[in-house]
C-alpha cells in the first residue's frame, strides 16, 4: 500500500523544518537535506573527523594539502592517511587541494589557476553557496553546529557530480536521528548568532576580525579555550594557529564579552529572590504560630475554649495547619474524613463582659521611642555687625572716601580667670605685628607644563601640530585608519600607551610610502630595529589588508 505525501519544499532550509517526519533511511534523508542546502549533487555523513580525513584521503591520494592555519584542522588525523598539512604561504603547485575558509575570489581564482581542488571549510557557518563561486568540495568537521552540542560524532562531506564510494565508516544512529530533530531549528540559530557577531564586532572594534558570518578571530591569548567546541548554543573559544575563534553561540551579546574578559555570567536571580522571600517570611510564621498558642492558653486559664475546632476525641484540630496562608496557596490534597465533629468554620465572638479574673500583673512592652528632632536655638545675644574693610560711600554727593587697608585691632583684654596662655600662643603674641607695612606683591604663579604621552606632538601657543594625514590620498586614508585601528587595539591588549607602538606621523607616513616588504618599511622615519622587530610583520599585514 503506497501513500501520496506532499511534495518538499522548494526552499532547502524549509524542508529541515519537516526532516525528521520524512520516511526513508536517515542517513540518506540528512546527507540529501544539506547537500541541497549547500547546492551541492551528493553528500556523504561520516563518523567525525578521523572518518573525514580517510574519506579525503581516498579522494585525494596521498600528497600535500594547503591548509588555512585558522581552521585548527587535525594533521594526525591527515597524516594517518597519507595527507601532509601545510600552510598556505608556500606555493600551491603540486598540491592535492587547498582548504580554505571563508575564501575571497582572490583565492578562488590562484587555485583555478594552479589547477588545485578547493575544500571549503563550511562547519561554522552552512550554506553558503561555495560551489556557485568553485569550490570542489565542502566539508563539516563536526556537528557542533548542526544539533548544537558536542555529544555526536558527525562529519559530512558534499561535492558535485557521481557520488564516490564510501570508504569510512559512517556515523551511529543516534548521532543521525539527533541531527535530523535539531537541523529543524538550524536556519534560526544561525540568524540569530550573525546578529550577535554583527553586534560584538561593533563593540570590540579593531580588536576582533569577522570570521564568516558566525564567528569572529581575537588576537593570539585573548581568552582561554573553552571545554566544548565552537559552534554550538555556548558562546565558546578555540586557540588556533591565527589566533582565537570565537563564537557566540544563542547567548546574548553581554554573556559572550563576560566570557572574553574572563568574568563569570550572572546567573538568573528569580530562584534566589523566591528563596529569600520565604526565609524572610519564616520569622513571621513563627511569631504568629507563638502569638496563637499563647492565646489559647490564655483562653483555657479563664476557662473558655480554644478556637480551634475539636476532633471527636476531644483532641484539638489542627485547623490553622489546614487554613491557607495569605501569601501561599491552598495545597490540593486529600483530607481524613471526621464524622464525629462539626463542620469546619470560621467564627467571630463578641467581646466578654464579664470581669476577667485577677491575673497575674505582666510587665508591659517597652514602647519603641520615636525620635523627633531637636531644634536648638542659638542663646548668644545680638551682636553688632562687624565694620567692613573697606569703607562705602554714602552715595554720589558725598566726597569719595581713601581706600585704605584696615588697621590691626586690638587685643580684647583676657579675664583673670582664665589660665596663662601656652608658650606657643606668646610665642604668636610677641612676634611683631607687620600688619602696617604695605603687603609685598607676590609674582603670579607659573602654570606646570602637562606631561606628554610619548611621540606627541609639541603643541605651542600659536597653534596645534599639523595633522600627519591631512595631504594623503583616499586609499592611503584607508590605509592610515586600518593602521590606526591595529595600533590601538595592540596597545589595548599590552595595556601600555599607543603612541610608545608607533606615532601618527609614524602611521601616516606607512600609509603614504604603502611598503610591502620588511626593506621598504625599514626606510619609513620613525620605525627603529627594535621597532621594526617587534610590530614589522603585522604592520605589513595591515598595509596589505
């Protein structure tokens, strides 16, 4: 009996929506759902990266493989299987293919050139179309990204025409099925991931590059490398050859900068708010269960009834166990029937009338004392005001008065009460009065000159410095503003000043000469042999974009 289904949808990323509903073997069900999702004619699902390596190795023969020094691939897995990695300096002629990650046309076209198979590395960000622009072959090392965790050992590899002959073992069950539920939510994750890059990349500025659409590359020993593999829901981080991968994950932008800075995320505070509210409701429970029984044994010694409802037995029922709290609900469970006893209700008795019986005089509760505060009006009698220094004049028509400083007062006479002043306040006393002479004018004082960071530029009162860039072209701008990206970001990470790396005049005067070898940047003012030994290389990355 043969059933009609619906025919899958023309858009590859929908079909995984519905993947793991379909009927058929999940293997080929996997491999022909991300084969269509990278355009490519076959795909092959291989147990991890050790499977991987021997499937290449079959395809290649034995021989040299470029290998981009970012990727963090396994050479002794390469190398089991007759597969030498090396970088990507060399020159490609001879090799048995190049594999690159997120490659530039730039790449593309060399390896056409040369006549060398392509492996574009697409584990980190699948789906993009690399064999439209000529790849040869795409290859997932593991299924970080596809379910999301590290617990599968899942490799694919996705070419174009006949499919070859499987020639490693292919992955167990589980791992397939996993893959299948979780590739449902994988268009999402990974929309959701490049937001977050786009936004930490805005953040961290010069001190991160964009590495495909989902990760980004921080400068060599940025943050250490995390348990679990980049890719995933968990922001993580993996040290390789170029520097540190890192990708965020599903977490949020803040999460992912507390991970870089080596600081622990806050963890979600509703469970703590809720476990404080109930220690700080335990006292009041306590007081009120105390406040309860000290009133029922007040009712007995007058001989009266407790409030609480009794059982058949006589015993007292526990109806204030049952009674819900006003900040705790009700629990729903079952209650012992009592026959014998009167229903359960809630009364109000009226005031006794009667005289209580003579009871022992309780001490009463101190009062808690409200301070009120105190106003203290001053008890000192009016005093005249004091005559100013300088006399006024009493308006226009009277004869302008001589400004003059005012004289030394003297001395209110000390009451004989009073004890023979210290030896310092004679010592004050007997030192001559000097408030006659005329003050001697003091010079104004000279401003300290600011302390300059190291190569900046002397400022003068005439004028700031001329800005080094002003006279360069539009490329050479460009270039100034990538080298001063690097400069800062540099200083950051060594925590020291910008300007002891290397001066804007330094910067602008690269950015004008453009050199491309070590010789041509020696020649550059400014750019000493310790200089050059430490920054040269990287100058000359930057310069070359």
């Amino acid at each position: 009996m043969t059933a009609d289904f619906p025919s899958p949808p023309a858009r590859p990323d929908a079909r995984l929506v519905v993947l793991h509903a379909e009927r058929g073997d999940p293997h080929a069900r996997l491999a022909r759902a991300l084969a269509d999702l990278e355009g490519a004619g076959w795909g092959l699902t291989l147990a991890g990266e050790a499977a991987l390596a021997r499937q290449l190795g079959a395809l290649l023969g034995p021989g040299t493989v470029r290998v981009d020094e970012r990727l963090g691939v396994s050479r002794a897995a390469l190398a089991n299987f007759g597969l030498a990695a090396a970088g990507l300096d060399a020159d490609w002629t001879g090799a048995r293919a190049v594999w690159l990650a997120e490659p530039d046309e730039r790449l593309l076209r060399r390896a056409e050139r040369l006549g060398v198979p392509v492996i574009v590395d697409a584990t980190l960000a699948p789906g993009g179309g690399w064999f439209a622009q000529g790849a040869t072959y795409v290859v997932y090392r593991h299924g970080m990204t596809l379910t999301g965790f590290g617990d599968t050992d899942l490799a694919l590899l996705f070419g174009q025409g006949e499919a070859p002959t499987p020639a490693a073992p292919a992955p167990s069950d589980t791992a397939v099925a996993l893959a299948l539920r979780d590739v449902a939510t994988l268009p999402l994750r990974l929309a959701r991931v490049a937001r977050t890059v786009g936004a930490m990349a805005e953040r961290l500025g010069g001190g991160a590059l964009p590495f495909g659409p989902t990760a980004l590359l921080l400068p060599p020993e940025s943050a250490p490398d995390t348990p679990w593999a980049p890719g995933g829901v968990l922001a993580a981080t993996r040290s390789v050859d170029g520097g540190v991968v890192f990708t965020p994950g599903l977490q949020d932008a803040e999460t992912a900068l507390a991970l870089l800075r080596g600081e622990t995320p806050a963890a979600p505070a509703p469970a703590a708010r809720e476990g404080g509210r109930t220690e700080d409701r335990r006292p009041e429970r306590e007081d009120e269960g105390r406040f309860r029984r000290d009133r029922d044994r007040f009712r007995r010694d007058r001989g009266g009834r407790a409030e609480g409802p009794t059982t058949g037995t006589g015993t007292e029922a526990p109806r204030f166990a049952r009674l819900p709290e006003p900040d705790r609900p009700e629990p729903d469970e079952a209650r012992p029937d009592q026959p014998d006893s009167p229903p359960t209700r809630v009364t109000f008795e009226a005031p006794v009338t009667e005289a209580p019986a003579p009871q022992a005089p309780t001490p009463a509760e101190p009062e808690e004392e409200v301070w009120t505060p105190e106003i203290v009006f001053s008890g000192s009698d009016y005093a005249e005001p004091a005559p100013l220094p300088i006399p006024v004049s009493d308006g226009p028509d009277e004869p302008e008065l001589e400004v003059q400083p005012p004289l030394a007062e003297p001395e209110a006479e000390q009451p004989a009460e009073e004890e023979a002043p210290s030896t310092e306040e004679q010592a004050t006393d007997e030192a001559p009065s000097t408030e006659d002479a005329a003050p001697e004018p003091q010079p104004d004082p000279v401003p300290a000159a600011p302390d300059l960071a190291p190569d900046l530029p002397v400022t003068t009162e005439a004028g700031a410095a001329p800005d080094p860039a002003a006279d360069l072209t539009d490329e050479q701008a460009a270039i100034y503003a990538r080298l001063r990206e690097w400069r800062n970001a540099e200083a950051k990470r060594q925590e020291v000043s910008r300007f002891i790396i290397a001066s804007n005049a330094t910067l602008a005067e690269i950015a004008r000469r453009v050199p491309y070898t070590m010789d041509d940047l020696k020649a550059v003012r400014g750019m000493g042999p310790e200089r050059l030994r430490k920054y040269g290389e990287k100058l000359l990355e930057v310069v070359r974009g």
